[in-house]
C-alpha cells in the first residue's frame, strides 16, 4: 500500500479508495512535492485557467522526468498550450485519438465533422514512456455515455498511452469526470489518486471502477512489454 498525503491507494481499487469527492484545487494541496507518477486528465476545455492550475500544480506534485498528459478540445489549442507553459510545464508532443465516425464540432457551430481529439504532452523536466507508443490511437466506438456526459471518450486511446507512460507509480487525475482513468487504471493494474467536484458524477465513476475487472496479475516490469 501507498501513503500519498492523508490517501491510501491500493494496486485494485475499491468503492472508498482513490476517488474523492471535492475541487481539485483544494484537494491537490495536500499531495506532497513529487509524489506523483503520471498525470492523466480530461479538463473541461473552455476553462483556460484550470490548465494553468494544472501546470503549476504538476510540476510540483510531479516527480522528476515525468508527464502530463492532458485532453484538449481542437479550438482551445492555443490558448491551452500557453496556460500550460506559463504554468511551468516544457511541451513535449501532441497525441490524437482517431474517430472512424466525425461529429459536428460544436467550437465550428456545427459545419465542421471532427474525426480527432487531441492529447497534449507536457513535461516535468525530460520525460520518456517506458515502452514504444503511437501518436495516433483510434477508438472503435464512442465513449460509455452511462458514466457522464456526451463527450465521454473511448477507453482504447487510454489503454494505450496510459500502459506505455507507467509501469508503475501512481497516476493523478484531478478532472475524473465518469472515471474513464481510474477504471483502466484498475485493469492494468495501477494505483492512482482521482478528484471528482460533482458528488453524483464521482459516485457514478465509484461504481464504474468498481465494475471494471482487475488484471489476473499484475506483471513484472521485464514482463511488461509482453503484457501490454
């Protein structure tokens, strides 16, 4: 078991461990200085400010050498990019989940069909995947909309990135929303410290993880490359 401040993470998650009810802004505090192994979030992406927040949060929280991987709607790019390099953290590559079904972009008022999302790279000094990545993902079919809202995303971009970025350690993710990155974490078999400010949204993503089977074994890291 892991001590990560006053939150106990296990490697398989239950219905009271990992996900906690309340801002994140406040919740990050008590997160000790590189502490934290991996960040994977989705902000909600008109809200400019929360990825400034992020930076500056992550590169304390962060250990040495690690990465920031945080979603990004097309039209905010620019803007996104800037809050996070003013926040501290160095660009490092942009990721795109392919979707084989375009739909309308509501940042295009409807006239643009968008077949990418994208997943921005930050870093915390110089950071690297313990194994060989794509830049492009596709998901083969829409997020499950049982866990949130209409923008829920397909759990296969996630699967990859996330089993390539960590071995192990923890990953934080302070924007979880339906729990799409604590549940993947539970079936690759890694902790993590999630954040959820709707009491229903977090209850739901509670139940998400605890339906999402665990791995039959968690594996060694030279056995890593084989599992994944």
């Amino acid at each position: 078991m892991i001590h990560l401040g006053p939150y106990l993470l296990g490697p398989n998650e239950t219905e009271n461990n990992g996900i906690y009810t309340g801002d994140a802004k406040e919740l990050a505090l008590a997160i000790p200085d590189e502490s934290v192994d991996l960040i994977f979030c989705d902000p909600i992406y008109d809200r400019i400010e929360d990825y400034r927040w992020l930076a500056e949060t992550a590169s304390r929280v962060l250990v040495q050498d690690a990465a920031c991987l945080v979603w990004c709607g097309i039209g905010y790019l620019p803007d996104a990019i800037q809050a996070l390099q003013e926040g501290g953290l160095s660009f490092k590559w942009q990721m795109v989940a392919g979707r084989p079904r375009g739909f309308p972009s509501r940042y295009c008022m409807n006239r643009v069909f968008s077949n990418w999302q994208s997943l921005l790279w930050f870093e915390n000094g110089k950071s690297w995947p313990v194994l060989t990545i794509s830049d492009l993902v596709f998901s083969n079919n829409p997020g499950s909309m049982m866990y949130h809202e209409s923008w829920a995303k397909n759990i296969n971009p996630f699967i990859h990135w996330l089993s390539r970025f960590l071995d192990s350690g923890v990953v934080l993710d302070p924007f979880t929303g339906g729990g799409t990155v604590p549940a993947v974490c539970k079936m690759l078999g890694r902790r993590y410290l999630a954040f959820e400010i709707d009491p229903d949204v977090a209850q739901r993503a509670r139940d998400r993880v605890r339906n999402t089977q665990p791995p039959l074994f968690v594996p060694e890291p030279e056995q890593a490359a084989l599992w994944t």
